[in-house]
C-alpha cells in the first residue's frame, strides 16, 4: 500500500473544515449512492455495520427535522443541500448471520441489551465518521452536529422501528465566508502514550 498524496491529505484532513454557509448547489441522488458505497467499507467490530442513513433532501424531510434542532443549527442545517440523520438499529444483530457469516451464533452475542445498545452506538458513531470522510473524498463539505433532541427526531424519523438518531451531519459544497478560523488540537505528548 502507499501513502496517499500530499494534496488528498489535505483534502480529507488537514484543509478539510467544519461548515456553516452552503451553496444552493444540489447534492444528487447518485452522489448519495456513492458515499454510501465507500462509508460501507469502513471497518465495524464483528462487521456488525449497525449504521443507518437517512438523507434529508426534499424541503419537506428538513421542516420536518427543524422543530428538533437547536437554535444555533436550525438555519444552517436548513440551508444545506442535504442532511443526514446519522441512526443506528438496535436490532443490528439480525444481519450478522448475512454480515458475519464465520459464526453462526454471532447474534448471541448481543443478547444483552446494554452491550447491544453500546455496540450499536459506538459503532455507528465509527461508521457517521465514514461518512465524513467519503464525503470529503468527493469533494463534498459537512457540518456535524449534536445540537438537536434526539428524542424528538426518533419520534419523528422512527416511531414504531428499531432505528434511534445518534447525530446529524450537514452535507453541500461549503461556502468559506462560514469557516471559523482554525482552531487548535492536542499535541501528540498531550494526547497520546507510547507503551
């Protein structure tokens, strides 16, 4: 394997921004189509993929979101092009024997409902991070978020299902007049051991 160019670093990390401003330029289905087929790869513990995707394009899917954000992300998240609730199904177990066919009894392990809610959680939250950056590698922008009540968003996304709203992720092309300056990060000695 080889290390990626400098340029798709950037892209991906280092230039790669938090937005806030969008153009009105429209984000089409078969761009959807794609990112899901590069976040799908992204690794899961037991490829349990619990990850669920709902993309809100239509006028009517985001005013149905909006009474559920706060008031610092209703405008912009209404603005953008598309949105996505980032879910994940607590029933992700009945895939497994289809997702990890090596072990029949693999279901067994989520018999637990806390471990199964974690799992869902952590997992989905590894697979939201995906979506970033299959976004960015296309060339599209986001705003992640956790400004909303996810209590309100099930109920309104997913009364009677399995599927609960872990965040929710702006996507559009990203207009630079809404970039906040950078802030900074952790060094490595702050942040990380080498044992």
């Amino acid at each position: 394997m080889q290390d990626l160019a400098d340029r798709t670093l950037d892209q991906l990390f280092r230039q790669a921004r938090t937005h806030n401003v969008w153009s009105d330029e429209p984000i089409s289905e078969a761009t959807l189509h794609a990112l899901y087929e590069l976040l799908k790869w992204g690794p899961t513990s037991g490829n349990c993929g619990p990850g669920r995707f709902v993309f809100l394009r239509s006028a009517e899917a985001k005013e149905k979101l909006s009474p559920h954000l706060s008031r610092g992300n209703r405008a912009k998240t209404m603005a953008a092009p598309v949105c996505v609730i980032v879910a994940y199904d607590l029933n992700f177990a009945e895939k497994l024997p289809y997702l990890f066919p090596h072990d029949p009894k693999a279901k067994d392990w989520f018999a637990d409902p806390q471990v199964r809610f974690e799992t869902a959680l952590r997992n989905s939250s590894l697979q939201g991070a995906y979506l970033i950056m299959a976004a960015r590698a296309l060339g599209l922008d986001c705003g992640p978020m956790s400004g909303f009540d996810n209590a309100g968003v099930d109920e309104a996304f997913f009364a009677g299902t399995s599927w609960r709203s872990n965040f929710l992720v702006a996507l559009g092309r990203g207009k630079p007049e809404g970039v906040y300056p950078r802030n900074p990060r952790l060094a490595f000695e702050e942040a990380c051991q080498i044992l």
